[in-house]
C-alpha cells in the first residue's frame, strides 16, 4: 500500500479530540484507528503490536544487525484539531497543479489560492491533496501515521536493508495537550525518538515554546438598567479591561520566530457572568515567566478594584522548550539533517510555533525532535498536503534508520 492510499484510508476515521472529556481517550474512533493500525502492523508481522488500556499503540522491529546500536523510535498523534469537522471528509487529488486558483467548493466560494496561500507556487507539476472547504484533511497527523506505517512495511517486506531496533509510537489526544499524559517512556525503550508531525517539506524542531493555558472566570452582578448606577458590575466590561491590559504587539497575528504571544481563545459572556480562555506561549523561559506574572497582577490589580473574588483564574503550565533536553543529545538533530541533505531536501531549522508530543516526551526521558509531515494550513479548511512531500518524509525515515544503522 503507497502512503497515498494509506493516508487516504486513515483521513476517512474521524478522530477529532475532545477537551471536555475526562477519558482517554477522549473520543471513541480514535480507539478505532488504533486497532486498524494495530491490525495493519500484525499483518505485516510486526508481532508485538499492541494498544493499551488508554489507546496508545506501540511496536517494535526488532534490529537484523550483528551489533549494537542506537534504538530510535518514530511518533505520531491519531486525533485531529477541533477547528473543523473531520467526519464526511471528501478529499481530492490536483494531479500535477498548474499554481492556478483551486476551487474547493462552489457553493461557498472557497478557494485556495496563491494570493492568499504564495507557498502553492513550491509545489506546481506535484500532485496536491485539498479537502472540499467545509473540513479539515487530517495531515496533522495522519500523514505522519501513514508515513511511519509505509516506513514499517517497507523494512518488513525487505528484510535486506540494515536497521537497527525500531519502535513505533501513535498516541491520542496530541490536539488537546494530552498527548504524553500516558506515555510509558521505559516501555517504550526507544534511546530517542522523532515525531512526524511538522509541516512543509524540510521543516526540522528541535525547539519549542513553553506553553500555559489559562482560564478566568469574571462575576458581575446584573441590575435593571434604569436603575444600575452604584450597583451594576458589567462582567464583560471588566473582560475587555483586562484584555486592553495585555500587550497589543504580542498576540499571534503579529508575531513569528521566537517571539511569544497571548492569544484569547474565545470569550462567553453577559452582564452577570463571563468566561474567557487564553494561551500563553514563548521560547524564552525568562520571557514566559513574566508573561504569567503579567497575568497574575492584572487580576490582583481587578480584584482589588472590584471586589475580591470577581476575577477568579486557572493557570496550568503544558510544556516547555524540549531544546534544553535535546541540546544535550544534538547529534540526533544531525542526524535528521544529514539524511535530509542527502535526499536533496533543504532543511528549515525553526523553532515549533505549536504544540508537539515531543515537548513532553522529551522532558519525559525520551529526546524528541520533530520532522516534516508534509502538510500546510493545519486546523483550517485550506489544508493540503503535496503526494510527493509525504513520499520523501517516508524517504527521510528511511533514510535516518540507514545512517543510525551504519555507525
């Protein structure tokens, strides 16, 4: 099977995460692509392929080497984002795109164009993946389960090329920060791993943000409006005020590189009662400390203003800059980039501007930088990923476990 057909079958499990549960995994079908790939693997003869009690699956190849050397494992997440729908995906194929306009659905006028998306102009004469504008695609990840499952059928069916231990990981709930909560670092007995999870062809993250996601909980008190004067306390009102209070310079859109941002993911509200949601991300540990701090005394400075107890807030740090784990170890990050130089890929050394199992995993005990998946315009109903970028990305893999094999 061509990692074309295998991402072709896998997008059609819907496997969107679900952060108000208290599972795990937090959806059912993500169990359901599990034991498809479980199965898949035991077919291949990959016999101690296995899903455990909270869905995540591992596997070994077992190296064919008279001696030692390092045991690598390779990583991907089985749930997609929540920004979209991913049941009723109708993907289609752009045999050898033109870098003209792509219609995606007629009936809503969404379009993928080189105005908006210049990066199409990369890939004209290759063959695209674009969904009809009204789902997601699911690359993220599930490029990088068919990538690491073509990996795993090509070194099966050719027990003649050399490698060394293999392992294989999926995980649920990437999209939702759970990722790790469950990984069994010592079980899976890898000396480091690379997550398949990046975007465009060549992309290589050995750094990550520090991330903290936070809740507030602002209490109003509703009066008639004819009579509110001394008495009425706007809870959104006080929600913008703290909002104004953030710097206007440090949010997504304006950001890029190392720089860090707030970002208010979504707000419910009335006089009486809001809520809102914000994450904070930065490179800099130093930077994101006083990022939280920033936060903390603005709802001190509110409480004190308004009453205590008005603004109520929930800060939960999620993970932290893996690259403090894997400067140590970087002769992994080379590895990555020699194999791709050797295909004729260019690699980009970014930082990751998004979560990643890695970040975690890698402060678990198990180094863990990230490589291309292939894919662009993740979370949204723009995504496509070019046929040839996931053929290299299993190329890269490949090419990773010859050169760990040959030292």
């Amino acid at each position: 099977m061509t990692v074309t057909e295998r991402f072709m079958k896998y997008i059609m499990i819907p496997t969107t995460s679900d952060e108000s549960s208290e599972v795990c995994p937090s959806t059912p079908n993500q169990k359901v692509l599990a034991q498809l790939l479980v199965d898949e693997l035991l077919a291949l003869g990959v016999s101690d392929a296995h899903m455990d009690q909270n869905c995540y699956v591992m596997a070994t190849i077992p190296s064919n080497l008279d001696t030692s050397v390092d045991t690598i494992g390779f990583i991907s997440h089985l749930d997609t984002a929540t920004d979209l729908p991913t049941v009723g995906i109708n993907p289609r194929i752009i045999e050898n795109y033109h870098g003209n306009v792509i219609t995606l659905n007629e009936i809503e006028g969404t379009i993928l164009s080189p105005h908006d998306f210049p990066e199409l102009a990369d890939y004209v004469g290759q063959d695209l993946i674009v969904t009809d504008g009204t789902t997601l695609l699911g690359a993220d990840d599930k490029a990088g389960i068919a990538e690491i499952m073509t990996m795993a059928e090509t070194l099966m069916k050719n027990p003649g090329i050399p490698h060394g231990t293999i392992k294989i990981g999926f995980t649920p709930d990437e999209e939702i920060g759970r990722g790790a909560n469950f990984f069994d670092v010592v079980k899976f007995g890898a000396d480091y791993a690379y997550t398949l999870d990046g975007g465009p062809i060549g992309e290589l993250e050995f750094e990550s943000f520090n991330a903290n996601n936070l809740k507030i909980t602002i209490q109003g008190r509703n009066v008639h409006p004819g009579s509110a004067k001394n008495q009425m306390i706007n809870s959104m009102e006080i929600m913008q005020e703290l909002h104004s209070m953030l710097p206007k310079e440090q949010k997504p859109q304006y950001t890029d590189g190392y720089e860090g941002f707030f970002h208010q993911l979504y707000i419910k509200g009335s006089v009486d009662h809001t809520e809102t949601a914000y994450i904070l991300r930065d490179h800099d540990k130093y930077l994101f400390e006083q990022k939280k701090e920033l936060i903390i005394n603005i709802v001190d400075y509110l409480n004190k203003k308004y009453g205590l107890g008005t603004v109520e807030l929930d800060m939960k740090d999620m993970y932290y800059n893996m690259g403090e784990m894997i400067q140590p170890v970087y002769h992994i990050v080379d590895i990555a980039k020699e194999a791709m130089i050797e295909l004729g890929i260019e690699p980009i050394i970014k930082p990751i501007r998004g979560g990643t199992d890695g970040a975690r995993l890698s402060y678990m005990g198990l180094p863990c930088p990230n490589i291309f998946a292939g894919g662009h315009n993740f979370h949204g109903r723009h995504e496509f990923i070019p046929i040839q970028s996931m053929e290299m990305a299993v190329k890269t893999i490949l090419k990773i476990i010859e050169k760990v094999a040959a030292k």
